[in-house]
C-alpha cells in the first residue's frame, strides 16, 4: 500500500467553552513515525480522536492523502486508532478480537482467516489465536489491540498512549517492536506521548503540544539542540533556566540575573534580546572541585554542592550559585568518589551549550 500523508489546517476545537486545540497545523509526510508530545490535558487525544472522526473540530480542516475528510464518519476514514486502554472484548479469543472489525465489514470467511494470521504474524502472536485477553500479558495484550487495528489495512495508524500501561522494561521493548512495524509496514502513523524519551527515541518527528497550541514542531535532535521556548527547552530533557538581562561591557557579554548576579559569557556569543533567559543542559556543565579558572569561550559559575544523587551512569548535583540552583549531570567513572555536600566548586559551560531563550 502506497503511504498517505496527513494534514491539519488551521485546526480549532472548543468543548463548551473550554478551547482544548487552538489553531493546529501539522503536516505529517507519506510513511512518517510522527508523534504528539505534551502534558497530560494538553489536547493530545482530543487531537487524535479529531482525526479519527470521534470529535468534530469547529473550524479548519483535516486532510487525508490531500482529501477534506470533515464531514467523512469514522468508518470511512481508513483510519486505524489503537485506545490507551486497548478496548479488547474479554469474552473472545485473541482471533476473534482481531476478527471483529473485519466480520463488520463483512468480509468473506477465508479473507477474514487469512487477514488475521498475517496480522497476528506480523505482531509476533502466532499460536495465541484461542486465548482470552484474560489469559495474555500487557505487552500481549497491546499486540492484539494493533493487530486488531492492522487487520482493517487503515491508511493511517493512530496510537494513543500505546505503552503507558506497561512496566519500564516491556516498554522499551515494545517500543522496538512498534519501532520495526511501523518501518515495515512504511504506514502514516500518529504516536501521542507524554514520555519525552520514548518521542525521542520512537519517532521521526515530533509536535510538542501545550495548552492546546503547537510550541515546535522537528526531529528529536532539533528539539533537544534548538528548543524554541521555555516550555520545550524544559519539557524535552532537563534544562537550567535563568531569567534576566544582557549587556555588552568593552571585554564582551554580560548576563545579569537576579539567581545568579552578574556572569561573563564567552565573547563569541551575541544575545538576540536584551531581556531573556540563558539556558544550558545538566549535562554540558563540566564540575571541579575548587576554584578553577575557565578556558577559553567558556562560561564560568562558582558555587557549592548543594545535593548530589547517584544514578548508576552518572550523578546528578545541585549546586547554589548565588541565590540559584544549578542542575549538573556528571559520567561516572568505576570507583570514583563524588564530591561531599558543602564542597567549593566552579562550573564550567562551553560556548556552543549556552543558549538564549526569548524572555
Ligand atoms: N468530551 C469532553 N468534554 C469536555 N472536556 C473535555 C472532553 N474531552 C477532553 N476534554 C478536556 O480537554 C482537555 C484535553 O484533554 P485530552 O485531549 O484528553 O488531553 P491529553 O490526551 O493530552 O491528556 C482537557 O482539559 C480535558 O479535560
Ligand atoms: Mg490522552
């Protein structure tokens, strides 16, 4: 099947009086792994349920493979949605399960039969075809509920939260599973998420979602390399964040802020705003113990430790500077001892790290 692109315009949806999506545009390419990431009650399912046909947005228009399909009912659509909940019927086999869209259908007996041994191969469930739900795990569980969806051969794959009910471990493995499939089948898919990780490293791209608004739409590096705004830079990966105002003195940049008081920044940097915010990741920060002078286009903070947890592949500090609290991720190396609670340190950012985000 030749892959469908899906597009939404200037799409707006308000149940009462509640704006829950607010001028949506996304245009997702033929084949594409494209997720939805955003807080809980941001409008993510809503979305979703939109383009399945279940919500009737109030103005603009969804497009499948270039068609308005507005005013076209669910079953019409070709649009296959996977629920959080995976809806299986608890009374009937796993093949039944599968079966139930294509008998709707009305299809003839030996397509059914023969549909759903491919699906159920496909998802890797072959020889489970007479268990109940009851009798399967979560993870087996969500394979029934894509092959069930697979087996109507939908032009466009919706996921709602498909791994949220598994535990940590069979989450990553699923989201392989799911990864494969997708590439497999080269079939338009919409992944919704709350878990930035498993955007990150599922899809393709990613639309972040707030409040009912698209903050940045991009691949998962340029989401996490070229953040927009506050919300992005925070919601993908951890961020430190200060707020406050830049100004130029005859040796180079200066950032003053309330947390931090005043910090030259390296000289090849150009504030875009004179207000903003200066944001760098935990895990560009370089920490020495003492007082260190900084190198070249570095950016140099001194502060204590204010905290530090250990994670197995590194630690994560918290250092005072200033008024502020500085997160730090440091590697750790077998056998090295972090650094005490009270301890001098001086933090080092390199130039490439440091960003400005529009206050
Ligand atoms: N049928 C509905 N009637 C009224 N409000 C709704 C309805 N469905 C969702 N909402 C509201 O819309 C917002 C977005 O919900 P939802 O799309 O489920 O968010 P998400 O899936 O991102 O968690 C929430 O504030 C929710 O309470
Ligand atoms: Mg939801």
């Amino acid at each position: 099947m030749t892959p469908v692109s899906l597009g939404i315009e200037n799409v707006a949806l308000r149940f009462g009086a509640t704006e829950v999506l607010r001028d949506i545009n996304l245009a997702v390419a033929p084949g594409e792994f494209f997720a939805l990431l955003g807080p809980s009650g941001s409008g993510k399912s809503t979305l979703l349920r939109l383009i399945a046909g279940f919500n009737r947005n109030q103005s603009g228009r969804v497009l499948i493979a270039g068609r308005d399909v507005s005013g076209v009912p669910p079953w019409k659509r070709n649009v296959g949605m996977v629920f959080q909940n995976y809806a299986l019927w608890p009374h009937m086999t796993v093949a039944q399960n599968v079966a139930f869209g294509l008998e709707e259908r009305r299809l003839p007996a030996a397509e059914i039969r023969r549909r759903v041994a491919e699906v159920l191969e496909l998802v890797e469930l072959a020889g489970l075809e007479q268990r109940r739900p009851g009798q399967l795990s979560g993870g087996q569980q969500q394979r029934v509920a894509i092959a069930r969806t697979l087996a109507i051969e939908p032009q466009l794959l919706l996921l709602d939260e498909p791994l949220s009910n598994l535990d940590a471990k069979l989450r990553l493995q699923t989201r392989q599973q799911l990864k494969k499939l997708q590439r497999r089948l080269n079939i338009t898919t919409l992944f919704v998420t709350h878990d930035q990780e498993e955007a990150l490293t599922t899809c393709d791209r990613i639309a972040v979602l707030d409040q009912g608004v698209i903050q940045q739409v991009g691949t998962p590096l340029q989401l996490f390399d070229h953040p927009l705004n506050r919300f992005v830079a925070q919601f993908v990966g951890s961020v430190n964040l200060f707020a406050g105002r830049f100004s130029r003195d005859g040796s180079g940049l200066l950032f003053h802020s309330q947390a931090l008081g005043e910090v030259a920044l390296p000289a090849s940097l150009t504030a875009p705003d004179p207000h903003g915010e200066l944001a760098f990741r935990p895990h560009a920060v370089r920490l020495c113990a003492g007082d260190t002078p900084a190198a070249h286009e570095q950016m140099r903070l001194a502060g204590v430790v204010q905290s530090q947890e250990f994670l197995g592949e590194f630690l994560r500090y918290q250092v005072r500077v200033g008024s502020g609290l500085v997160l730090v991720d440091q590697s750790h190396a077998r056998g090295e001892q972090p650094l005490p609670v009270g301890a001098p340190v001086t933090l080092l950012v390199p130039a490439p790290e440091i960003r400005f985000i529009a206050a």
